[in-house]
C-alpha cells in the first residue's frame, strides 16, 4: 500500500508565497515522475506542474516563472514553491507519483489566495 500526504496549503495574499511538500510512504520500490494537480470550483483538474526521477520539469504555462518543482528522491518527496501568487491560483492542490509503474494520488490540500 502507498500513501501520498501533502502538507503546506493554507490562506495567503495576493503576491505572497507558499511551499508544498508531498511524501509518499509504504512499501516503495521505485518511484517515477512526481506532480502537482489543481482543481478549482468548477473546472477541471488540471497539470501545474511535473518533474521525473532525473529533475526533468514541466509546467503549465500559467505558472511558469512563478512556481518551482522540485524533489528529493531520498525522502521520496516533491516539493512545489509557489511565488507571486495570484487569486487565479486557489484550488485544491493535489499530488500525483508514479509508484512501481503505479499511478496514485494525495488526497489534496486547499491552496486559497485571497486579493
């Protein structure tokens, strides 16, 4: 069995920043690409952010330059530092790792920028 817990939402001002950890646990032998999720009310869950084992990244175009990915495969965890956020930018963040070829999911923490 393998968990994902994210941790670091919370309530921040337009222009301020927030970090957001995510570990995975439980019996892991290898884990492939890690990424962050976000789904707004209303819409769609979408891709913010990914990153593979070898520190490949990609991002969504709407936060490109704002927002970091970045992992320790040591601690089986990725990170995702966001700056300048924007009202745009609340969601519930989710996080995504690929586990032993398996896809599995954190259960999401509420990420709320108010103006």
């Amino acid at each position: 069995q393998v968990q994902l817990v994210e941790s670091g939402g919370g309530l921040v001002q337009a222009g301020g920043s927030l970090t957001l950890s995510c570990t995975a646990s439980g019996s892991i032998f290898a884990i492939g690409a890690m990424g962050w999720y976000r789904e707004a009310p209303g819409k769609q869950r979408e891709l913010v952010a990914l990153i593979t084992r070898r520190g490949i990244t990609n991002y969504a175009v709407s936060v490109k330059g704002r927002f970091t990915i970045s992992r320790d495969n040591a601690k089986n965890t990725v990170y995702l530092q966001m700056n300048s956020l924007k009202p745009e930018d609340t969601a519930v963040y989710y996080c995504d790792a690929n586990v032993d070829l398996h896809d599995y999911w954190g259960r999401g923490t509420q990420v709320t920028v108010s103006s």
